[in-house]
C-alpha cells in the first residue's frame, strides 16, 4: 500500500512536470534564451528522482542509474546565471569562456567513472553493502561542500547581474513595474535557500541529528517549490522581457552606452552649463507635464529638448541626485497629491488617480508614493 501510494505520489509529480517542462519548451523555441531554464527543470528532476529512489530503496532495481544525476548538479547554478546574462538578447548566447563552467562538471564525471564502469550486480552489492544515502554522504561530504560553493557564487553572480539590469532600465524607462522581473529575482533566492537548506540537511544526516529521510523529503518538498518558480518566472516574465526587448533595441546605440556606463568621465559639462539643463527640464517638466505619459522614456525627453540623453542623465545623477525612473515618479507623485487634495476629483478610486497621474498600474503607484510620502494613497488621503 505504502508502496502504491509512492507511485501515485510520482505519477502526479511526473505531471506537473510535464507541463513545466511543455511551457518551458515552448517558451525555448520562441527564444532560445529559455533553454538553460528547460536543462535546470531536466537536471532537477533528474536529482529529486535519484534521491527519492535511494531514500525509498527503489535504486536496486534500477542499478545503472546510481549516482548518474551528481555530476549533472554541478551545472544548475551556472545553467541560471547563463540564463539571467541573457535575459534582454533574442536568443541563446555562449562565450568561449563558458566552457569553464563545465569543469567541476568533467571532474564529478571522471570521480564516478570507476563506480560506472561496474556490472549491475557490482552496483547493487556496492549499495547493499554501504547502505546508501547516508555513508554516500560521509563518503563524499566534500563534494556536497563544493557544490553549494560553486553554486553560491554564481546564483550571487545571477542577483548581482539583475540589480544592473534593474539600474539599466530605471536610467531608460519612467515605467519599471513589468520590466524590474521581481520574479525572476525571488526564484534565484530561492535557489540559494535551495543549497543553504540542502548543506544543512547533509550535515544533520552526517551526525544523526534528526531522522535523514524526513529531512530530504522536506527538501525535495522545497526544491520542488523551486521548480514551480521556474515555471512561473518563464510563463509571467517573458511577456514582459520580450515587449522590453523591443523598446530596448529602439533606444538609440548613445543611450545603450549611457545605460551601460556608471560615471561620466568623458563629459564636458561645467557647473554653469548643468544648472541651466536642469532648470530647463523642470521647467519643460512643469510645463509640458509629459510624465502623464506612462511609456515616457528618456529618449523623449532628449528629443524634445534637444539635449542628449547622456548629459540629461548625467545632470538628473549629480544634480537632482535621481536616476530617471526617481526623477519622474517624483512629478507623478505631486500630481497624484495635487488631484488627492482636489475635491472635484474626489469620486474617483485611488487607482484612477495613479492612472491619472501616469503610473499604468496600481502596484507601482502605490510603492511611489509610499516611497516619496512615507503614506499609502489611502492613509494620504484621510489625513
């Protein structure tokens, strides 16, 4: 019975699975950029499977495939940060020195060669005879060690990259709701949850503490999360990425390098010529009220006032002391003061007034203005 259940308990997963898996298929050959993606679910599963079937015994009946998922982990971390580099391309991008990555890969591999070259009824008695999941751990502990180093640090890398990537877009865009891929950021958390709860899982296993099987069912429970992220990231996340891919590509090649740089070295701008910019985009700003406009971008801005974007940026950083995204929000926020305080506008919803105010969404107008007013809207507005 208790076996039966098991089974049932797989068929499900299997299914889950499946439709990950599909969604992530498709979404690799809409852009190839979802591949590492689809190859992590794989590796995952793989791993969860291996070591429920060590946990439960059922690894004797499939012997050939002891311990053929413990090199293929030494990809997944690298398989992530790939994915996040490659987040604003239109496709799958490899460097030559991503060949690196690979090598803890090959070492695993060539460590377990002697073990796979051995018969069915060697590995079984290998098994038989050491019991499994717990002397693999005493055996091996080093191997667990590095694998969540290795891991760690490109799973950090893959955050430290989306922080640029959010800094890049909030130097372009007035509107970063979409584009800031919260998701995409929370699933990378917890993949280094993810090892820090594995490491602690084996090192409980190695000194008794607890009972072994409960704890990595508790993990495969959580990796199982993990796995559900991913399949959320992809399907919610690429609608936004690929519609930011498009403005990004029409952003002028000057503004890409602007967006790319972190100080203005090569600028010529005195003090007298940035105060000046600056008083003109805010009287532009008053005037012209263009930050109604929920797509508005710097590029608009440097087009309408014939300044180029580096220098409008570089006075926005210096002299106001905002990024673009911050400089914005800010009118916005006065705005959406201006009509909270207006009775004549007193029938409409507090989303309605974002809308008004040029945020397109009530997430992202609640947040500004929390951030600007230290108040939600409504605690503003009963004030």
């Amino acid at each position: 019975m208790e076996e039966l259940s098991i089974y049932v308990l797989f068929a499900i997963a299997a299914l889950v699975v499946s439709v990950l898996a599909a969604s992530l298929l498709r979404a690799s050959i809409k852009n190839t950029r979802y591949l590492p993606l689809l190859v992590f679910v794989i590796i995952a599963v793989v791993e969860m499977l291996s070591r429920i079937s060590l946990l439960e015994g059922f690894a004797v009946r499939f012997p050939h495939l002891f311990y053929v998922s413990e090199p293929l982990i030494m990809l997944n971390a690298p398989l992530i940060y790939i994915y996040t580099r490659n987040l604003l391309s239109p496709k799958l991008e490899l460097k030559k020195s991503d060949a690196l990555f690979l090598i803890p890969f090959v070492l695993s591999v060539l460590a377990y060669i002697p073990f796979y070259s051995l018969s069915a009824e060697q590995k079984i008695a290998d098994f038989m005879q050491f019991g499994g999941l717990n002397t693999d751990i005493s055996e091996n502990i080093w191997e667990w060690n590095f694998e969540v180093c290795w891991g760690a640090v490109f799973l950090v890398a893959s955050l430290k990259q989306l922080a640029e990537f959010n800094l890049k877009i909030r130097q372009q865009f007035s509107d970063v709701h979409n584009a800031s891929l919260h998701l995409t950021q929370w699933f990378i958390k917890f993949c280094l949850i993810t090892y820090c709860l594995e490491l602690t899982v084996v090192y409980a296993t190695l000194y008794g503490w607890g009972d072994h099987k409960t704890l990595f069912y508790f993990l495969n429970g959580f990796n199982a999360v993990v796995l559900l992220l991913v399949g959320v990231d992809a399907v919610f996340s690429s609608k936004y990425v690929d519609a930011l891919e498009k403005n990004w590509q029409a952003v002028p090649q000057e503004e890409k390098e602007l967006a790319q740089s972190k100080k203005y070295v090569s600028s010529t701008l005195d003090q007298d010529q940035s105060r000046k910019i600056k008083q003109a985009i805010e009287q532009y700003m008053l005037d012209q009220k263009p930050y109604l406009n929920a797509q508005f971008r710097l590029g608009d801005l440097a087009e309408a006032m014939e300044i180029s974007s580096h220098q409008i940026s570089q006075v926005l950083n210096e002299s106001v002391n905002k990024n673009f995204n911050e400089f914005v929000n800010q009118y916005r926020i006065n705005e959406a003061v201006r009509l909270l305080q207006d009775q004549s506008y007193s029938h409409l919803t507090l989303s309605a007034i974002g809308f008004e105010a040029g945020f397109n969404s009530k997430s992202s107008f609640y947040s500004a203005f929390k951030k600007v007013t230290g108040k939600t809207p409504s605690e503003f507005k009963s004030l």
